[in-house]
C-alpha cells in the first residue's frame, strides 16, 4: 500500500517538533542563568575543557566545578523534560 509509510512519517514530524522545542526551552533557560553560570556552560561545552582547566581559569577546586555543573545539569534537564 502506497500509505503504509504515512505513520512513520507523522511520527518523525512529532519528534522533530519536540525536539525544537526541547532546544528552544534550553537555550531559553541558558540565556536566563547568570553571567557566571553561563560562562560556566561555554567552558565545559563550548571549549570542551576538563573541570581541572575550567577550575584553575577560575580559581576554584574541581570538586567545586563539579558540584555546580551537576546542579545546572539537573536545572536544565528539568526545563526540558
């Protein structure tokens, strides 16, 4: 049958639109954080540098890094999901 695609179809326009929105509710929420906060998020995923070098440039331990980009993950994961 010609329409045995047509679900399919359907089902991949749903997901994409989720998924654009899921993308603009984060980059909504990214753009609400602090200055501090996102500069946070652009060291570790824009430079992709280690929590050891985001926390030598800013002068906090690892452990300090790590706790916090652990809190924004869970604050972003909650707006989007």
């Amino acid at each position: 049958m010609v329409l045995s695609g047509y679900g399919d179809a359907s089902r991949v326009t749903e997901d994409t639109a989720l998924k654009n929105l899921q993308l603009e509710t984060l980059r909504e929420t990214v753009d609400g954080l602090d200055e501090r906060d996102r500069r946070l998020i652009s060291l570790r995923y824009d430079e992709e540098l280690s929590m050891e070098e985001i926390g030598r440039r800013l002068g906090v331990s690892r452990m300090a890094i790590s706790k916090r980009l652990r809190t924004l993950n869970r604050k972003l994961n909650r707006a989007v999901n």
